[in-house]
C-alpha cells in the first residue's frame, strides 16, 4: 500500500509557492534590460470597443500571469535560469 496524500502535499506547496507575488517579484526583479523585459501594455476597452483605461505591467506582474496560464508552469519559469552554473 502506498499512500499518495504526501506528493498532493508537496505539489499543492510549490504551486502556492510560485504563483505568489512575492515569489514573482523576486524571480522575475532581475529581468530588467534583458530580453525577456519590456512594456507590457494592458487596455480596457467597454462594449463598443472605447478605451477606459490602460496602462503597464510590471515584468513580474506579466510573467506570473503567463505563468498561471502555461500548462506546465516549472517549464516557463525553467527559461529565465541562468543555465550556465
């Protein structure tokens, strides 16, 4: 008999860890000037398409974001490691 309450337990753990702010800002704090930076834009528009606002996300703020939306999420954040250690 194996018991696989433990795995759910770890797994549950790292997805609260990396989908957090505060794992976001400090992951993605040092992208500024590299490629993976820029000014990533985000527009509300009403029903018939007029602009109510819009403005920039941070770099963290965007990434976490593609984050939430990946399939495997350790396959996005792999990308941003310095492969090189």
């Amino acid at each position: 008999y194996f018991d696989y309450s433990h795995i759910k337990f770890y797994k549950k753990e790292y997805y609260e860890m990396i989908f957090s702010h505060e794992f976001a800002k400090a992951f993605w704090k040092h992208l500024s000037g590299s490629k993976y930076s820029g000014e990533h834009c985000y527009k509300f528009e009403d029903y018939a398409g007029n602009t109510i606002s819009w403005g920039y996300y941070p770099d963290w703020q965007y990434h976490l974001q593609q984050l939430v939306l990946k399939r495997e999420p350790l396959k996005y954040l792999e990308q941003f490691l310095d492969k090189d250690d």
